[in-house]
C-alpha cells in the first residue's frame, strides 16, 4: 500500500521516521490529509505519545497542508473565505423541490443530516445521491464518485442500477464508481471513516454517504449508564466527519431514525436519535415524513432557509418531484 501520493507522504513531515509511519499506518492514517483530520487523542493512541506531542504533530500535518493550499490557514480575512467558499458545489437530489429547499441541492464541504421515521426516504435518498452525484456538471452532478458507508445492510446496487438506468445512465458504469463499506459495529465504523482518506482523491469521490449515522451506537450503548460514553464517542466521530467534507471538499450526507417508540433514549419521539450530537455537528438538518404517498422535507434549525415545506416522491428513479401538480405546501413564511 504505497500508492500514496509523494507530496502527501507522512515521512515528509520532521521528526516522522519509519517507525512512526508504521504505527499511523496501522491506525489508518496514511497520509498527511488523513494526519490533520485525526483527532489528538487518536493519534496520541496510535503512536504512544502523549497528547501535547500529539497536538503538535497534528499541528505540523495542518501547517503544511495550509502551505499547500489544501487548507484554509487559522487566521483568513473575510473577503478570502468568500473566494474560498466559491469552490462549494452542489449535487442535485432528483427532486427540484428538495433541491430548492436546500438552496440548490446537498452542498459540499458540509454535512447535510436526513433524520425521520422508518420508510420516510432516508436510504432511498442515498441510493439517489450514488447516481445524481455522477451527473455532470451543469446536469445536477459533479461527474464525481461516491462512497456508501452502510451500517444497517440496506444499500442495494439493483436499486441503484434501477434508479441510474431510469435516469438515463450507464447503471455498470454508475455502480463502478460507487465504493461500498459495510460497517458491522461502532468501532468499524470509526475504523472505516479513518480510513476513507485515501479513497477519496484517487476515485473522485465528491459525496459520501452514511446510512445511518447513529444505529450501531444506539445498538451497542444500551442503558443510562454508558450514555456519556457514547455521546463522546459520537462526538469524535462526527468531528472527523465533517473535517473530511472541509478537507476534501466533499459532500457529507448522514441518515438518522426518529425513535417510533418514545421509550428509549429521549423522551420526544419527534427528536432524532443521537440527540443533539449530531444536530450540533451538521450543518443542515432535514426532518422527512410521510404524508400519504408523498413525502415532506423541512429545513431544521437554518437561519439561510425558508421555513417550508418540499413535497417530493420515490418511484423508479429514486427521488423525484410529484407529477400531477400536487401543491407545494407552504406553512409559514
Ligand atoms: P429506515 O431505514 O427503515 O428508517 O427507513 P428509510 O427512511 O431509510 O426509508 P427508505 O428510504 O428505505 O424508504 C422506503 C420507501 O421507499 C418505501 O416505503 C417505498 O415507498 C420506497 N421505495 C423503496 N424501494 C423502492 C423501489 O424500488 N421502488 C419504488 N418505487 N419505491 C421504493
Ligand atoms: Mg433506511
């Protein structure tokens, strides 16, 4: 495994030798980007440092992608970030109406949370993303790859092949360009999101995709009292998350179930699970429910969004706007 692009190489950084190289490696660190992106306390882990010296290796792999300009640096004035921000792409969900309500689709460079009841749409969108995402350019896509990262054993390549060939596109040639990941537990999950640097920039991957973000958490953390536990883990994990969308400047999509049964973790059945670590995380939240055979997105939480509604449909080619003019519900303004 030394593809690993020269300029990105971990032993360009000082006081990197062989012997630290191994240990990062082992811990799915391969390159500097990946070095960034970690938390501290995982690279104090991997290496068998202690934290400050984590701190400041961490730091170093931040400097030196700032110099190349893979990296805004620490202090930038206004006007840079705005020209910065003009690289933020957009890919289209299928649906006009959904796209609107996002502002012109799921945005890079961020992470957009689905979160609903079961059948709302959830993982129905992701398979519809796998292939939107493959557009070009000007068509909604980004001509770009996708990564699934599937927790529930829900992502099915004959739906996708489905919704690509209704779409008008080549399903081999869409499926190819989709790298699945089945994460069976928490800690896999952890490990494959680590890991998922290098597959970003030699693939194209512009959108990544997790469905769902909080199931194996909810699984494994059973009972009051190993909920703060869990909630940091969750926390670190979501971090390193959203670091890869700004790092690479890809799109971020993550599912989440509304608990049915107000009888777990939270008390309001309307409230996402994970609470709010992952509301805090995402930079747009979007709660789905079903209305008969519609389905009904709302902008949670967004000072830049109207507070409306967007009607869309599942049919054949995954996600699409109603046909017979169904109206678009509009509450309040
Ligand atoms: P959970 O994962 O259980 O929380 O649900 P979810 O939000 O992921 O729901 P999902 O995206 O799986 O949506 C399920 C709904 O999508 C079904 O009730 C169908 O209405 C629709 N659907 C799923 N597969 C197909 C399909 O192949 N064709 C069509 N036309 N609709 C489908
Ligand atoms: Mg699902």
């Amino acid at each position: 495994m030394e593809e690993v692009n020269e300029e990105l190489a971990l032993t360009t950084l000082p006081g990197v030798g062989p012997a630290t190289k191994q240990k990062l490696n082992d811990a799915g660190i391969y390159t500097i980007l990946d070095l960034a992106t970690a938390s501290p306390t995982d690279i104090a882990e991997a290496v068998d440092i202690d934290t400050s010296k984590a701190v400041e290796l961490n730091n170093k792999a931040r400097k030196k992608l700032v110099e190349m300009g893979k990296l805004e640096p620490d202090f930038i004035s206004a006007s840079d970030l705005l020209e910065k921000r003009k690289a933020i792409d957009r890919v289209s969900t299928g649906s006009r109406n959904l796209d609107d309500l996002l502002g012109g689709g799921i945005e890079t460079w961020a992470m957009t949370e689905f979160y609903g009841e079961f059948g709302s749409g959830k993982s129905q969108i992701c398979h519809t993303l796998c292939c939107t995402v493959q557009m070009p350019r000007g068509e909604g896509g980004l001509d770009g790859g996708a990564i699934y990262i599937d927790t529930e054993g829900t992502f099915r390549p004959e739906r996708v092949a489905e919704i690509a060939r209704a779409r008008g596109l080549d399903a081999q040639e869409v499926l190819k360009r989709i790298t699945v990941a089945r994460a069976y537990n928490s800690a896999h999950q952890e490990l494959i999101v680590k890991d998922m640097g290098r597959m970003i920039e030699p693939n194209g991957v512009k959108i990544v995709l997790l469905d769902s973000a909080v199931a194996h958490y909810r699984a494994e953390f059973l009972g009051r009292g190993t909920l703060a536990e869990r909630q940091q883990r969750l926390n670190r994990f979501m971090h390193q998350l959203l670091r890869t969308a700004e790092v690479y400047n890809v799109a971020v999509v993550v599912t989440n179930q509304v608990q049915a049964a107000p009888d777990t973790f939270f008390g309001d059945p309307s409230r996402p699970t994970g609470g709010h670590v992952v509301a805090h995380t995402s930079t747009y939240r979007l709660y789905l429910r079903k209305s008969g055979r519609n389905r009904i997105a709302r902008m949670v939480d967004s000072p830049y969004h109207p507070e409306r509604d967007a009607v869309f449909v599942l049919n054949e080619k995954g996600v699409d706007d109603p046909t017979e003019e169904s109206p678009r519900k509009r509450s309040s303004s």
